[in-house]
C-alpha cells in the first residue's frame, strides 16, 4: 500500500462508495461536482482517481497529479481515456464491465423483445383508442441468426439471455479466438454478413471502430436485419443507417447510443437526421442507459474496489 492513500473521486457515484474505499485502506475524497479547471488546479496528491465520463483524462488533467498509480473508470467504456499517455507514465487502468454487464444484456433483450412485438406502437395506439390488432403483428425471435460484433462482458450477458429463445447465435471478434462456448459459436464476419437476421454491436469505441458501421457495412448483409446498437454511437454513421432503415436493408433498430449525445449541440445535418430518424415506428430509442440499473450502480462499485484491492 502506497504512503499516499488518497483516492480523487470526481462522478456522481452509489453512495456506497466512500465505505468500500475506506475498507481497502485507501482515503476517499468524494467531490461529484468539481469541475475539471479545480482538478488541474489541485495541489493535494492522489494516489488514484475513480471517474465515469465528466471529462477527459489526459495529459492536461493528470500533468500536476506526479504521484497518480491508477485511475478507476465506473464502468465498461475507455474512450474517455488518454491511454497512450497513461501507460507512458504507468498509470493502471482499471475498469468495470463486470459490474453491468447483466444489466444491459437485460437492456438489449427488452430493447429486441419491444421491437419484435411492437410494444411502443402499439402501446401509442391504444392510449389513443387505436385498436389495431392485425398492424402490431410482431415476429418471433425463435429460428433466427443473432450476429454478434465483438464478444466481450457485455456480449457474453446478451448470448446467455438469448439461449433460451431457441435461436442460433453467432459472433466475431477480430481480438479473440477459440471463444465459442454453451451461448454462441465463433464464426468470421463474413459468416455474420451472409447468416445474421439480427445484428447486434458489442465493441469498444477505437479509432478503428469509429465510423465503421456506414452504408457499404450494411450492403454486406445478405438478409434485411434488426439492428442494435447498445456499445457506442460513434461507431454507426446515423445517416448511413438511416438511409439503411428507408431502403429496407434495416428492418428495425433498437438504439441505446447516437452519434451525438449531446442534444444541445447538434450540428444542422445531425439535427435533420434525428428529427427523420426519431419519426420511424420501426426505431426504438433509449438514453444511454443499457446497463444503467439501481443494482448495477452499486455493482460497479463493488468490481472497482475489488480490483483496486489487488493493485
């Protein structure tokens, strides 16, 4: 253990958090609201830093922070981090996929299981006195090909709930091999492109995944899909997969992730896209929050003490 215990939490956390620090030895200074100017200006040492997504961490941030050993993310995603500058100064990364991973592989399913039964059309219709049994036909998600990009924590948590539906899942991974197990079968891409019904996105957001899902992506696909996007928007180009959704290619889609997030800062092409994109009753939308359950919460925070614990 480091002569410097202290830990810099700078996100709104689980309550939770100060008591689980403090019983692995480690001091917490819990400042949820501090802006990211106080923490470049901040004088006291830390030995850690626990964060969600506030800010960047970077070189900028840490430059004044000589004695920092770890940074702790809540949560699965990195893309936040400078992680070429941290391992040139041997800062560890620890993250925290474990924590939700049930929570969004619940989220994926309810997301499929709402697009395949129509429930928010027809949920719309019925508040309205709209009784129209024969225009919510839904499909089954039983005798299908799920396709799986990328199979880590969280597309592991999304194949166990799938098992018992009676369909076949498959997924790539360009970084893993010799993955298969009881869920899925680990097949190419192109085996993906040629079988898939359902296409789901489980990968971290790289400059190699940035932008990767565009027009050409989806002309790859045999078969018309239901896509999912529950890992990052980023990854999809919106208008690529909007014109994908008007020609037919896409048949549904289930969006837990834009693009762009912010709401408020949408450029006049953005805006254009949201606006036809969130008009389609065939397109169900969700804030960010795959994985963002109250058990969860306080998960993360269990899976991030515990490895800092071994550090």
């Amino acid at each position: 253990m480091p002569d410097n215990k202290r830990i810099l939490i700078i996100d709104q956390m689980h309550e939770s958090i100060t008591d689980m620090v403090k019983s692995i030895g480690y001091e917490p200074d819990y400042r949820p609201n501090i802006k990211r100017s106080e923490i470049i200006a901040l004088e006291q040492q830390y030995v850690g830093m626990i964060v969600r997504s506030k800010t960047p961490i970077d070189e900028e941030l840490l430059v004044n922070q000589g004695e920092l050993q770890f940074i702790g993310r809540a949560g699965a995603g990195i893309d936040n981090l400078d992680v070429d500058y941290l391992q040139c100064r041997d800062i560890e990364i620890v993250n925290a996929p474990e924590g939700n991973r049930d929570a969004l592989g619940e989220h994926v399913l309810g997301m499929l299981l709402s697009l395949s039964n129509n429930l928010p059309k027809a949920d719309d219709e019925v508040r309205n006195f709209i009784w129209d049994r024969e225009g919510n036909r839904g499909f089954e998600i039983k005798g299908k090909t799920v396709g799986l990009l990328g199979y880590g924590y969280m597309a592991s948590a999304v194949a166990q709930r799938l098992k018992c539906f009676d369909c076949e899942v498959i997924a790539f991974d360009k970084y893993k091999s010799n993955f298969s197990d009881e869920f899925i079968t680990e097949v190419e891409l192109d085996e993906i492109f040629e079988r898939a019904d359902i296409f789901s996105i489980h990968t971290p957001l790289t400059d190699e995944t940035k932008d990767l899902v565009d027009i050409n992506f989806f002309k790859k696909f045999s078969k018309n899909i239901i896509f999912i996007n529950s890992a990052r928007g980023e990854i999809v180009e919106t208008a690529d997969l909007l014109a994908a959704i008007q020609s037919g290619k896409v048949t549904h889609a289930a969006l837990d992730v834009l693009e762009n997030e912010k709401m408020k800062n949408l450029n006049n092409e953005q805006l254009d896209t949201y606006k036809q994109l969130f008009k389609l009753q065939n397109v169900i939308l969700s804030p960010h929050i795959g994985g963002w359950t109250f058990e969860s919460y306080k998960n993360i925070n269990k899976v991030l003490v515990e490895k800092i614990a071994k550090l």
